[in-house]
C-alpha cells in the first residue's frame, strides 16, 4: 500500500470490485469489452485476477483490473471516475501501479488499446489516439502486436518492469489462454504472430 498526500494505492478485495462492476464499470466500458462477472469471479478463485484503487479520502477514484500470468500481467481494466477527470490522477495512478507491481516482481505490464485503424468515425479515432497517447506519456511501448478479442480489435502496448525472460506476444499469448476457454481461439480470441 502505498501513500501520497491525501491519496492510498490499495488492493480491492472482492467486494470492492463487484461494487465497482455493478456501479461503474457499466458506464466506464462499452458492452463489448465487459466481461460478465461470473467470469471475473473464476479469475479470481484461480489467484489470476486482482484489482487496486486508487482512493482519494476513502473513496475510489481510479481503479485498474488485472490478469496475472507468470511474471506478466494484463491491465484488463482501467478507468478514472468522470469527476476526477483531468487532475492527472490516471498518470499519478499508473506510476503507483507500476512500483507495486515491481514490488509483487512482476516483470511487464501488457496492455491493449482499441485499434484506431478499426473507428467507426473520427471522433472515436481521435479518442482512441488520445488513449495511446496517455500511455505512451507515462512510459508505455506500442508494440507491432495486435489481437481480436470477440470482435473488437486491439494494439498491445507494454511497459518493462524489470527484465523479462520471454517475448511479449508469448506472455499475452499465456494469459489469453489463462482468461478464455480453447473453443474460443480461432474464432473469438486471435493473436497472430508477428
């Protein structure tokens, strides 16, 4: 747990999360990208899924999900609450995430941005641009990876934590088959090789 000032990294416990799920997560993600939560709850009695707040004054302002495999992890969700927008919370949040997760001797940090090239029209490109932007500010590599998960196209980018044994397209290739049932690959879950 660490502190800064008036605000507290700290892991969510179960409840926590599935508040969040049913309160935010619908407004924060489209339908697409929600996984049910039963889904999350598996993920979570197998010991790959945690989450962390970011709290302001006790209340949870930013919050990210997280799919762990190995030494990598996946930053399945992530979102800063619509009034606490602005303020540089999603950067300061980021950089706490990232020394925890140094501390917990994670190695990279995956994450997966919607495909501007796939926009349905400019303002959703532009708003995806800006997502990519974001992290790369705070020190994410856009990769030459890409994948397509239940018909939303994504690029991966990454952030290195500390040296990693194993390629990025290895370890996401880990934790998709940790996340999805084999039926799905091929169809609903497509990582192609560089």
């Amino acid at each position: 747990m660490f502190w800064a000032e008036d605000t507290m990294l700290k892991e969510l416990s179960r409840e926590e999360m599935r508040r969040l799920y049913d309160e935010r997560m619908q407004e924060d993600f489209p339908p697409a990208e929600l996984k049910p939560w039963k889904r999350i709850e598996e993920m979570l009695s197998g010991g790959i899924y945690f989450a962390y707040g970011f709290c302001e004054e006790e209340r949870i302002t930013a919050y990210a999900f997280f799919v762990v495999q190995g030494a990598s992890v996946l930053l399945d969700y992530y979102a800063v609450s619509r009034e606490a927008r602005g303020r540089g919370i999603g950067s300061r949040f980021l950089r706490l995430l990232k020394e925890e997760l140094r501390q917990k001797d994670i190695c990279r940090m995956i994450v997966e941005v919607e495909n501007p090239d796939f926009a349905k029209s400019e303002a959703e490109r532009e708003e995806r641009r800006r997502r990519i932007w974001f992290y790369e500010k705070n020190g994410l590599i856009l990769t030459e990876f890409c994948s397509c998960l239940f018909g939303v196209e994504y690029r991966i980018m990454h952030f290195p934590l500390q040296e990693a044994a194993g390629g990025i397209w290895m370890a996401l290739n880990r934790i998709y088959h940790a996340m999805f049932d084999k039926k799905y690959f091929g169809k609903e879950v497509m990582l192609p090789m560089p």
